[in-house]
C-alpha cells in the first residue's frame, strides 16, 4: 500500500511539474481562452475545417499562442529619446552577416546560418524607431533597382500627358550606416548544478553564447568614418530535468520516469537588441562629439 502511493506521489509530482511545459489538449476550442488570455486557437496536424476552427481529426484541439510584439528594453530606450534639434539624412546599404557562422546540432555544421540574414532590415526599424521617428530620416536603399524602375514608370507616364509634372529627385543621405554582425561566439560559458537521493534527482545546465555588432556611421561627402561603435548580447540557454530511478514491491519492479524543458533566448531577439544597442551608442557618441543636439529635460525648462 505504501509503495502504491509512493508511485502515486511520484507520478503527480511529474504532472504537476511538466504542465507548464506541454501544450494544452481539449475538446473544445472555448477551453483555450484560459486566464492569461493568450491562446486563442487550436490547430494540429491532419487539419479539418469545421465553423471555421481548426482541430484535429477527432475532435482534439491543441491551444497555441497568438503573435505577439515583443518590446525588448533597448526597444523602449529608442523611443524615449528625445528629439534632435536637426533630423540626419541617413541611408543603409547593407548590414550583413559577416560571422560566417552555421547553426550546429550535434558538433556538426547545418547550411542553416547561425544569425539572422535580415539584420540590415533591422537597422532600419531601429533607427526609424529612435525618438519615435523623429531622429532620423531613412531614405530607402536596399530596394534601389525597384525605386529607380518604378520611378521611371512615373517618369513615362507623366511624360505622355498634355501637361507632365516634374519628378521630385530622390533625397540624398549625409551619413551612410554601415557594419555588420561581426561575432556569434558559442560555449562562452557552461555549467550547471544537480542532486540525487534515492532515486530521485534534479538537474540544472546552463550554457552562454554571444553576438557582437559594428555599426559605424561615414560621412557622404568626405568619407571620414564619423563614429564606429561596437555592441554584445549575451544569449542563454538553460536546461532542466528531473527524473526517477527507483525499484519497489521487494526490489522486483522498477519505476523510471524521465521530466525536462530547455529554454533558447532567441538569437534573433539577441540579434535585434544588440543592433538597438548600437544606435543608442551612435546617437550618444554623436552627441560628445559634436555631429548633432537633442533636446533634454534641462534644455525643456529653461
């Protein structure tokens, strides 16, 4: 009797401990808007289609996260700038991944790369996000081939009519935004923690990697490097685990359970916050060393 609640003790240990970390099974799709109020769907594989909801044939739901915009504090930084007296005329051309980095899985070497490819979209948002878009106006150069197309479509178009309108000329950058992810370092740190006692035990391992970002700003008409800047994220990674190893009943029946969840920063977030990290340096750096103002609470007051 006392070995049958032993197991029973055990096996609701686990349930409890692992619920967070499954998804959520039901029958109804109403059962996914639960308390936080952030699932509101079931979808699976072999999907069938009934009132316009998916679920699984036979009738099992699995409740799934709805997107959601991620505000990381470099994000929020950005935006509580205050406004420069002058907005610069910044362009980008390329903000490539110059880690030559490949994801890897077991010690071997994917074609997958280890950073994101669209870092250089990244810039962007984040400096048409610096004092909520007051700070710098971006003219657009990474799709340049389809502006100049397009624009020419423009051109022809008012050419043919009886009273053609001039084309405005394209707005010319002071400053060209340059850099790129320089670094992804992994197993810059290890380590982790664990106990056992009578069959059971718990464990805990972390590992930490890093991505570093330069970002420089260059002067259109003499092209002096105004201000070079260097930014790292750390990423982690955490493990945990929990299992049982125990025989029971007069040492004839063995009871081996097995429980644990791995948590990934995202490399990407990593990735975007570094970048963001960086404009708050240029825009600072920029300051100390003369290229342009923002106004400040002191400013403001007087």
């Amino acid at each position: 009797m006392g070995n049958r609640r032993l197991i029973a003790s055990i096996f609701a240990t686990i349930l409890l401990a692992s619920c967070a970390s499954v998804p959520k099974f039901t029958d109804g799709p109403g059962d996914c808007l639960y308390e936080t109020g952030k699932y509101d769907e079931g979808f699976g594989k072999d999907i069938e289609f009934v009132a316009g909801v998916k679920k699984l044939v036979g009738g099992i739901y699995i409740c799934v996260e709805r997107p959601k915009t991620v505000a990381l504090p470099t994000h929020q930084k950005l935006l509580d700038l205050p406004p420069p007296d002058k907005q610069p005329v910044v362009a980008v051309y390329s903000f490539k991944d110059l880690t030559g980095q490949r994801k890897q899985k077991d010690n071997v070497a994917m074609f997958s790369t280890a950073v994101t490819q669209g870092a250089d979209t990244m810039l962007i948002d984040a400096l048409k996000t610096a004092g909520d878009g007051t700070w710098f106006r971006v003219v657009e150069r990474l799709g340049l081939d389809s502006l100049t197309r397009e624009r020419q479509i423009v051109r022809n178009t008012r050419e043919s009519m009886d009273e053609p309108l001039q084309l405005a000329p394209l707005l010319f950058a002071g400053m060209i935004i340059e850099g790129g992810v320089i670094g992804y370092d992994t197993n810059i740190q290890t380590g982790g923690h664990g106990a056992r006692t009578l069959g059971i035990g718990s464990s805990r391992a972390y590992r930490q990697d890093i991505v570093t970002v330069h970002l420089r700003a260059v002067s259109t008409l003499t092209g002096e490097i105004l201000i070079n800047v260097q930014t790292s994220k750390t990423i982690l990674s955490v493990a945990s685990g929990f299992d049982v190893f125990k025989f029971v009943d007069m040492d004839t029946q063995l009871i081996e359970i097995e429980d644990g969840m791995t948590e990934n920063e995202s490399v990407t977030r990593s990735v975007r916050s570094a970048i963001e990290q960086a404009v708050l340096e240029m825009i600072y750096a920029g300051k100390n060393d003369g290229y342009w103002t923002y106004k400040t609470e002191e400013n403001n007051n007087e």
